[in-house]
C-alpha cells in the first residue's frame, strides 16, 4: 500500500460519516458508525505499519500526538 491509498483509506471513511451525518442526516447510531471507522482505522495502520518496518511500540508513538515525531513522519509520510 503506497502512501496516497493510506491517507484516502484513512480520510474516506471519516468524510463518508460527516456527509451522512450533517447532509443526508441519515445515521441512527452514529457510535456503531465511529467504532467501525476505528476498527477499520486499526486495520489500516497495522498494514501499514507493517510495510514500513516499524515495530508496535514505534506505531503507537506515532499515533499518540506529541510523543514521537520522527515515527509520525515515518508511518504516515514514508516511501515504502
């Protein structure tokens, strides 16, 4: 997964919630909407975290903000 599909893996489930949200108005249970995201999130993120070499610990630096900077920059901006 090249880092472009990353962050649209990451962004498009999050614009399709606000766009059900505030346009079509259309979400009973917003917190099974939220969850999914997050899991599906985590999902994401461990795969790529797996191609670019990273261990756990380096991966939750990164997604912990203000604690690893250069792991940030690694998981989310790296050439695989």
């Amino acid at each position: 997964m090249n880092r472009y599909l990353f962050w649209a893996l990451m962004s498009l489930p999050w614009l399709a919630f606000f766009f059900s949200m505030y346009v079509w108005k259309d979400v009973s249970s917003p917190i099974v909407f939220i969850v999914n995201i997050a899991v599906l999130q985590a999902l994401v993120i461990n795969s790529r975290r797996k191609q670019v070499g990273m261990r756990l610990t380096e991966t939750l630096k990164a997604v912990i903000p203000g604690i690893g900077y250069h792991e940030w920059r690694r998981l989310y901006f790296a050439k695989p």
